[in-house]
C-alpha cells in the first residue's frame, strides 16, 4: 500500500512529473544501447463507478473502464464530453480544482488510489501526465528539466547523468540537443519541448502515462513524432491519450472510449469504433456528423 501523504508542499507542486512509489522500489536499468526501450510487466488501471463534479455540476457520470497494460486506449468525444476529466481522476489532479470531487473507485493493478490512506503524491509519480501544452520548467536548462523529478525522488548524483542521456534517448531527443543541455528548455521548438516533458515523465519510471491531447499544439512532423514515441513506450507503459484527432486514435490505439456528456457511449477495439461502431452516436461522431 502506498504510504500516508507526508509530502511537503515543494514535493506536492512538483509530484506530476511521475515516478515510482517509494514502497515499490524500482530495479536497477538493466544495461542497453542507448534509448532502448526495455519491455516490463505493464500495470492495468480499472475506472469503477467513477462520478466526477465541479461544484455541483455532475461532469461524469458512473463511468466504468478498463485500461490494459501495455496497451494505448484513446478517449475521443467532442469537447465538454468529459475525456480530460476523466484522466485528471485518475491521478488525482482533478481534486486539485477548488469545488471539485470525485467518488467511485480508481485502481492501479489492486490499489484504489482514492482509498483514504493513500499517499496522494506517490500517486502522481506513479501515474504521469503529460499536458496539451509543452510544459517545461521555464528556469531550468534541458538537462534540469529531465532530472527535475529524478532529484526530487533522491535520485544519487552518480546514477543522474546517464538515466537524463538515456531519458532523452528514449524519446528521440538526444540527437537534436547533446551539444545544448545546459541551454534552457523553454528555448525548444514546441515538439522538442513536448518530447522533453515525455523525457521528464519518463525518466521516473511512472507505471502509467496519462496524455491530454499531447500533440493538438504541434506541426504534422512533430506530431509524428509523438505519435512514433506513443508506439514505443506502450511496450513499457499503460497510456491513456485523450484526443480529438480522429485519424490519431485510428493510428495509435489498440481500443478507443467515445465519451458523450460525461457518459461512455462505446468502449471497443479501435477499428471497430471507426469502422463498424455498436452506438448510432458513435457513428455519427466519428463519421464527422456532429461534434
């Protein structure tokens, strides 16, 4: 079980770089080539009953999903259905909103994160969030950037180099900037800066990594390039990607969800929901009908 919360403030603002609990201890990196990507055990997550409100709007209603390890689901729905709501519960940022709540059951393999004795914090490192918008650390440079959370988890000095090189590795960034990581990260291209923040996410070994339209702000190129970098990372994490992309969900989901006013319309394999959908609305949406 994940610890009571006994985290600081400091630790709190900085928790959704994601990373490993502190009672599940993380293997030493087995040695690779550089920005290998090692295959692990994935972590399941199971929405059960989920209910979300801001004050008292009701925003989702009695929403139930499984998330497969090792596998990208994608929320599609038009705006206002309730997709970034959902991954905001499921590590727990939603109730950072004042007037928010949510009451049902969310589990990371066995481990309701909403049970009262867990260690908000450790949630957040254990499920990672990468935002819409390209956040990095305005005052740091590209390297503080992606050692950001490795510091904060108690990272040794020793081990911080290489786990930062082999991070930026992973997610196709080394090349474009291993002559400037002591420049600041703010200075990256918009793809470059959201590939930093997947570095960042990465680098703590999260067991799942939640994504809020990660590329709705980029050019085609860089969005092919976070959507090759999703590929790869499914062969270690759980994703979770919200999108109103549809050609994007077609080509990097293994399932999609269509939410419709807080609700779930159609949970199915992905080319099911684009090509032979059980729900008329999910038909309508996808075919560009409405939405």
């Amino acid at each position: 079980m994940i610890p009571p919360d006994t985290t600081s403030k400091e630790q709190s603002d900085m928790s959704t770089v994601g990373g490993p609990s502190p009672d599940r201890p993380q293997a030493a990196p087995a040695a690779a080539k550089p920005g290998a990507v090692t295959a692990k055990a994935g972590h399941a997550v199971k929405l059960n009953d989920l209910n979300a409100y801001y004050g008292n709007v009701h925003a989702i209603k009695d929403v139930t999903i499984d998330f497969p390890a090792n596998e990208v689901t994608a929320l599609i729905g038009p705006s206002g259905s309730g997709k970034s709501t959902v991954v905001r519960c499921i590590n727990r940022m939603h109730e950072e909103i004042p007037g928010a709540r949510a009451t049902g059951s969310v589990e990371l393999d066995e481990l309701d994160v909403y049970a009262p004795d867990v260690d908000v914090t450790a949630v957040r490192r254990l499920i990672g969030m990468v935002f819409q918008k390209p956040n990095p650390f305005p005052t740091m440079s590209i390297f503080d950037n992606v050692a950001a959370g490795l510091r904060l988890t108690g990272t040794k000095s020793k081990d911080l180099k290489d786990l930062v090189h082999r991070s930026l590795h992973a997610v196709g960034l080394w090349d474009e900037v291993k002559d400037r990581l002591s420049s600041p990260g703010i200075g990256l291209s918009g793809g470059q800066q959201q590939r930093l923040c997947i570095a960042r996410t990465v680098a703590i070994e999260p067991e799942v990594i939640l994504m809020d339209e990660p590329a709705s702000a980029l050019d085609p190129i860089s969005t092919l390039k976070i959507e090759e970098l999703i590929d790869e990372l499914k062969e270690r994490y759980t994703i979770v990607i919200v999108t109103h992309n549809m050609q994007q969900a077609a080509r990097v989901a293994n399932s999609t969800v269509f939410m419709l006013e807080g609700e779930v319309i159609e949970h199915d394999e992905t080319n099911k929901i684009f090509t032979n959908p059980s729900d008329e609305r999910t038909e309508r949406y996808v075919t560009g009908k409405f939405g």
